[in-house]
C-alpha cells in the first residue's frame, strides 16, 4: 500500500462520474473539491442540473455550518460540470467511476461501452455495493483496470471507501482508487472481491435480523436501534439506516446475497411487504420510521 507521501491519484487532473443520483453526484461533489476537473454525465439533462444543484446545495450548507469557506465552494463549483452526452463526458479524463443504478445488465453494458472507448490506461470504477466486479469487469476489454470503489452515502460525509479488487485487478489500478479515496478525504479499505464484499455483506446481515426482531415483536425499531447505538456504538441503528439507504435497494441485496451465500441471507417476509406496499423508507416519507419522526412498533 503507498505510503501518504507518495500518492499514485496525485496526478489525476479530469474525472467523469457516469450517474447523477443521490450516490453520483455526491462522488461528483467529493472530487470537484479536491481540485479534480469532474464531469458529471446523466441520460437527460434534468437530471444532469438536478445532481450539480445538490452538489451546489451541500456546499452551501457546509458553508453555514463554518465547514467548507466561500473560496473552497467556489472552487468546488468550478471545477464541476454537466453533460448528457457520455462521449463528451469521458474525453480526455483519467479516470471514470460509474454511479448508475444497481443492476448488472445496464453496469456491464456500460462498462462494455467503456471498454472500447477509452485507453488502456484510464482506469474504470464502479460504485456497486455489492455485485460481482468480477462480472462486471468482463464486459470491458481490459479487466485489469476495472476496480470497485463503494462510497457511501452521504458521500461528502461518509469517510469510508471500499476498494474491491478482483483477481485480475493490477496492483496499479487498486493503487490509483485507494489513492484516490485518500486524496477525496476519505479512509480506504482493499477488499477482494466476494459477494457483498466486507461492509454490504455486515450490513445486510446486522439489517435483516433487526428486521425479523420487528416482525417478531421483540421489540420496537426504535429500541432495537437504541440498543445498537447505546450498546455497541453504532453510529446509527441498522433500522433507520435500512430507511436511509431504502428499503427497496437493501432488499435487492439480501436478495442477491441469499443466491451466492445462501438461505442465511433470506429476507424477512415483513420487508418483502414493505416494499410491496411503497413504503421505503426516507425516500417514501415511511419505513421503519415515519420521517416526519416516530418510529414503528
């Protein structure tokens, strides 16, 4: 692993973040703040000005709050642009962190695409929080600069960066995105590739059991977080993070998890229902808990 003094990301000058939702802009407005030239690309430009004008937002209230200066949101904002045209989005950059949705075929797709129009040397992200990037990295035609790097949300909070390699993953690719996580502010982790990687495979498995203790009446969601967050040090119970991340996304993974590792990860049939009946979480305005402020029984 480099050492501080020595960054590989140092060089680094132009980025293009492919994805403008809640994960996509935040990897677009942690970059933009460490100097780095960001594109950030999305199918429409709606949705493209909606990304920059949270990124604009955050900054803002980091400035309220004496976090970030007038200057370092300025420069932030300047070193931020939008497209809707992807080939636009990629010229030139070093490297591309993809932030679209969590399905494989549109990421394969994408990375297929990629694969073909960029060089050798550009290394290829993606955001994925817990599909194979083995798999992934395949549809590119050269494996060995595909990596993952799981941010997490929200992203210009968050310290943690994962960095999943695969087998076929070169020790400079892995370098760059470690590299890069330090650069952005944030504390790394390396991981191999495994299905759920370290932090989506703890997560889902603390999730899905505070899940079934609601649905066995163990106690309330509010209590079973206080126990968590009073007991263990959570930062925050794994039931208002379930509402947080949406229950819909966290239902997806147990999902994908419960056929590469098996029946442990089952989901509980009460989230089955929740998210059946719309009710995902802070997204929805209801979850485990009402975000207007009281928590389930």
């Amino acid at each position: 692993m480099s050492s501080p003094e020595h960054n590989p990301a140092s060089s680094i000058q132009r980025a293009a973040v492919l994805g403008a939702g809640t994960m996509g802009h935040g990897i677009a407005h942690v970059l933009s703040a460490s100097g780095i030239e960001t594109r950030l690309f999305d199918i429409s430009e709606d949705a493209v000005e909606t990304g920059r004008a949270k990124v604009a937002a955050n900054l803002e209230k980091g400035v309220a709050r004496g976090k970030v200066t007038e200057e370092e949101r300025d420069a932030a904002l300047a070193h931020l642009t939008g497209t809707s045209d992807m080939d636009a989005a990629i010229d030139g950059v070093d490297i591309v962190i993809e932030a679209v949705p969590e399905r494989m075929d549109l990421k394969t797709q994408i990375f297929g695409a990629l694969g073909s129009k960029l060089g050798s040397d550009v290394v290829l992200a993606t955001n994925t929080s817990s599909l194979s990037i083995r798999e992934i990295a395949e549809a590119a035609e050269a494996s060995e600069r595909v990596v993952g790097m799981h941010f997490f949300n929200p992203v210009h909070i968050m310290k943690l960066v994962e960095v999943v390699r695969t087998a076929h993953t070169s020790d400079a690719a892995a370098e760059l995105a470690l590299g890069l996580a330090r650069r952005m502010g944030k504390d790394p982790i390396d991981v191999r590739d495994a299905p759920g990687f370290a932090s989506s495979r703890l997560g889902i498995a603390i999730g899905m059991e505070a899940i079934r203790m609601v649905e066995e009446k163990v106690a309330s969601a509010e209590d079973i977080d206080k126990a968590m967050t009073l007991g263990y040090g959570f930062p925050m119970g794994p039931l208002k993070l379930t509402d947080l991340v949406g229950l819909d996304v966290r239902l997806a993974i147990a999902e994908y998890l419960k056929v590469e590792l098996g029946e442990r990860f089952d989901p509980p049939q009460l989230l089955r229902d929740m998210v059946e009946r719309g009710d995902l979480g802070k997204k929805s305005g209801q979850g485990f808990y009402s975000w207007e402020g009281d928590a389930r029984g």
